[in-house]
C-alpha cells in the first residue's frame, strides 16, 4: 500500500535542488556567513511584498513574536488577548514576556471570535494577538477596530498563512506588527530554522534590529535579550523559493478544492468566503468519532499528524491557571482533524483519502 505522508520536506527536484545548493555556494564563497547580503535582500523582498516599511529577519517564528511583544513594551503587569487555538508557541512567547495569557473564544472559521474579546478587555490589556489558523486571516477588520477603540495593540501570529489575503489585503499588513515562521513546514520555508517580523513603525524596527543582536547597539548592551538573528544560509534559501511560492500556494488550493469537493456533505469542511485567499497550510475538517476515523485513515497508511489535540489552555504547562471558558473551542478541538496536505499529493492521492473517509462513515 502506498504510504501518503501528512507533510513531505525532501527536495526531490533536480532544479530546485541543484538552485538551493548553488544558492548555498554562493554564501560559503563570499564568506559573509552572519548577517550577509542575502538577509538584506531577503528583508527588502518581504517588506515590498508585505506592504510594510520594515522586514526584520529572526530565527524563527517563536522570536518573532517574542520580540514583537517585547518591542512594544509588554511585560509583567500586562495582558494579552489570544486565540487557544494555536501552535504552543503562540501561547509561550506571551507567557515569556511575564504577561498573563488571556483566552478568547474562536468561531466555526476556526480563528479568535472577535465578539469574545471586548469582555476579556481589562486596565491590564496591551494587545490582542489573533493567529491565521491553517492559513486563514482572521476578521482583521473587526479585530482592528476593537483594537484601535480600546487603545491595544495588534501582533499578527501570520505564522501559517504567509501569502494569504483578506479583503484585498496580504497576511501581516493588519496589525501594528506581523510575524512569520519560514521553519520548513510553513508555506515559504527554510531548511532550517528562520522567521520574519514586518511593521510600519520606526520605533518598533529599531527595537527590534537591537533585541535580535542580544540587546546590543555598537556592541554594547542596552537590554536583556539573546540572539535571533536570521541565518545567512536560510534567507539565501528563501530568497530561492520566495519566486515559487505562488505557484505553491495554488497548487494547495488546489488540493483543497479537491478535498472539498468531495468531502462537503460528509464533514464539515473549511469554508472561503469571496473576500477571502486562503493558502492552506493546514486542510482542517470538522468530523465526529475522530479518534475511530484516524484509526481507520492509519490502518489505510495515510499519515495524520494532529498537532492540536490539545488547545493550549489546557496544556501542561499552562494547567496551573486553570483556565476556563472558550466554549466553541472546546468543542471544535473535539472534532478537529487535519488531513495530509502538501504539493506533491496527487488527485489520485486525495481521492484515495477521500474514498476511506465517505467509506469509514458508510460502515459506521
Ligand atoms: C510555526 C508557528 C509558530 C512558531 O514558528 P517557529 O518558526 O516554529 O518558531 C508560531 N505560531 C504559529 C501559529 C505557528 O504555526
């Protein structure tokens, strides 16, 4: 039985082999390893495609927001308002700046419910951090208003949906800052480890050019902080793939619109709304007796990797607040399932997948 995996990060094609290792090349010649021209210009393609003054290269995606948040000044004493459905790291990087987490609740479009949020408002709210779920915008307009209203500020966790738009408006041009991950699984990706921060402030850019170089201006130490810097080799590598990720996204759409199709009048499947440009990082249904059906979808060697079994409240390492509430997330994250999704997956493939999911339901 062909084995169908959920991701696939091998680099099979011999052009876009051979492109990354001459890319590589070029680096090791010019010897520029730490801070090279190719983190410069990697900014510089991301701040014209992002819309924003500023791109800043980090280390990852967890930096970014990290550092998003410290550059605004959020720490101990302060609140920021979430989704608790995410990455961990979403949850953590607010944690780490010693503010408390503070959980909304989130629709059937899987992202934060922005009538959750004006309750949770408080004296002690600096921010509201909405993530892009699976690759979806979240109702940024709405968000932005509550936001602007009550004073806050907006730090888009953009991590999933790179390339995605919303009312005519690419991921990460909403907030007051954006941050992306370009670890390899995300839409554009590294072969490593790597994020970006996008924002139209002066002030927040340069805040952040000095917390990602450990605190440091002209080598000496302003702040605490450690190193984040973006890795030469990475936004070389980016810089490759950056010209193809268009076509990448499409291609997921693609499989999406397979899935759907077939799918639609089985489970509950993700919805596009006109104004919407989804980019599918995750395909993410809705299905009863999920367990027993990812049992049967393993048995048929179709991998299902379902990193969010748990919302993040209720992981160990935030148990100790016992949060509560959030009751539409509660039941979503019962039912949520994601389905294998990258560019390889053929139609055959999907309907394969497809096949065992109507076929699990009909014998049930
Ligand atoms: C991947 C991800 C992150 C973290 O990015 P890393 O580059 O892995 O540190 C943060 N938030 C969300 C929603 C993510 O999916």
């Amino acid at each position: 039985m062909k084995k169908i995996s959920f991701m696939d990060l091998k680099v099979e094609n011999k052009k876009e082999r051979q492109k990354l290792l001459q890319a590589i090349g070029k680096v090791l010649d010019h010897g520029k390893i730490l801070y090279g021209p190719e983190v410069l210009k990697f900014e510089n393609e991301i701040a014209k495609l992002s819309k924003r003054k500023y791109a800043l290269g980090v280390g990852s995606g967890s930096s970014a927001l990290l550092l998003s948040l410290k550059a605004l000044n959020i720490g101990p004493d302060d609140e920021v308002i979430t989704t608790p459905l995410s990455w961990i790291a979403t949850a953590n990087a607010i944690a780490l700046t010693g503010a408390r987490v503070v959980f909304a609740d989130i629709k059937e479009d899987l992202n934060i419910d922005p009538n959750s949020i004006e309750k949770l408002i408080t004296k002690k709210t600096k921010a509201i951090l909405p993530v892009h779920f699976a690759g979806r915008i979240c109702q940024m307009d709405i968000l932005c208003d509550i936001a602007k209203k009550n004073n806050l500020f907006v730090v888009e966790d953009a991590a999933q949906a790179f390339g995605a738009y919303y009312k005519n408006r690419i991921s990460g041009s909403f907030g007051d800052v954006g941050c992306f991950s370009m670890n390899p699984m995300k839409i554009l990706r590294a072969c490593g480890e790597a994020g970006v921060i996008v924002t139209d402030s002066d002030e927040i850019a340069s805040r952040i050019k000095i917390l990602r170089h450990t605190g440091t201006v002209d080598r000496i130490g302003h702040e605490l902080s450690l190193n984040h810097r973006l890795d030469t080799l990475q936004a070389a590598i980016l810089l490759k793939r950056l010209p193809k990720v268009k076509a990448l996204i499409k291609k997921k759409r693609q499989i999406a619109l397979w899935y759907s199709k077939r799918l639609q009048n089985v489970v509950i499947v993700p919805k596009e709304n006109q104004d919407e440009y989804n980019v599918y990082y995750n395909y993410c249904i809705l299905v009863d007796k999920r367990e027993k059906l990812i049992e049967h979808l393993l048995s048929k060697n179709i991998e299902i990797a379902n990193q969010y079994l748990n919302l993040m409240p209720h992981q160990a390492v935030f148990k100790k607040y016992n949060y509560d509430g959030f009751p539409n997330a509660k039941v979503f994250s019962k039912k949520l399932l994601c389905l294998p999704m990258n560019e390889k997956l053929t139609k055959q493939d999907i309907g394969f997948i497809c096949n065992e999911i109507i076929s699990f339901y009909k014998n049930f």
